[in-house]
C-alpha cells in the first residue's frame, strides 16, 4: 500500500484539494471531531490529508508512484502553497515481499519529482513470515 500523507495543525483539507485537484481518501482539520473504524469518537490533534493509491496489486511501486503523483496537479507553486501549512509530508509505502532479500530501486526522475513536492519516503518493508526463523527471529539462511 502507498500513500501521500500530510499532516499539519494548520492544514486546511479542503484548501489542499483545491490546490492539488484531487479529493483525498481522508482528511480532517485540527480539532474536527470523527468517527473511526471502531466507531469510537475521536478529536483530531493535527490536521491531515492522505491519498492512497487504493488496492495492493502486481504493480510495482515506481508505477504505483507514478500513478498516485499523477492523480495530482503537477503545479509546483500549488504544491509550494499547500506546504505553507503542512508540518510533515511524506509518501508511505507498505512493503510486503515475497522473500526475505528481495530489492527494488526507484529511479532519479521519480525521486526528483519527490524532492520538489517536498514529500519525504517512509518505507515500511515486510518479509514473509515463513522466511524467518522462529526462534532467533531472524532470516533463515
């Protein structure tokens, strides 16, 4: 799963769709009261605005990078406004492998178009559980 996730107290969510022309898959401003999966009530501390990419699938992850940037306005200035007002941006990317040691790369383009939104990578990368060793917890070998 990836995700662009912005997160600031004076994050205005509909002021970053209008800049970015895209609705987001969730938002909330600080101090707005919602609901969450549970149902339980919550008060939001810091305002925030995500896009996820949607369903995990066989593309890899430059494409779905590509695919999520493309969804957005390619404005620098827009996207220099909206981080007027954003303590932390970033693209998440959950990372489920098939084998402990498998890679991947990303490409200087990609990374380039990254940098000038201001987007930090947050990778959060999982190996199969069959490919540890359930005493050591570590890689089998």
């Amino acid at each position: 799963m990836i995700s662009i996730q912005l997160w600031g107290a004076a994050l205005d969510p509909d002021d970053v769709t209008q800049k970015l022309g895209c609705l987001p898959s969730s938002a909330a401003k600080t101090g707005q009261k919602i609901t969450k999966a549970n149902g339980k009530k919550r008060v939001v501390k810091q305002g925030f605005w995500h896009l996820k990419y949607g369903e995990s699938d066989a593309v890899v992850l430059e494409e779905k990078i590509e695919l999520l940037l493309g969804k957005l306005d390619d404005d620098l200035e827009a996207w220099q406004a909206v981080m007027k007002n954003v303590d932390q941006a970033r693209l998440f990317c959950g990372l489920f492998l098939d084998k402990w040691n498998e890679g991947f790369s990303l490409t200087a383009s990609t990374l380039k178009k990254l940098s000038e939104r201001g987007l930090e990578i947050d990778f959060d990368i999982y190996s199969p559980t069959s490919s540890w060793d359930s005493e050591t917890s570590v890689p089998k070998t």
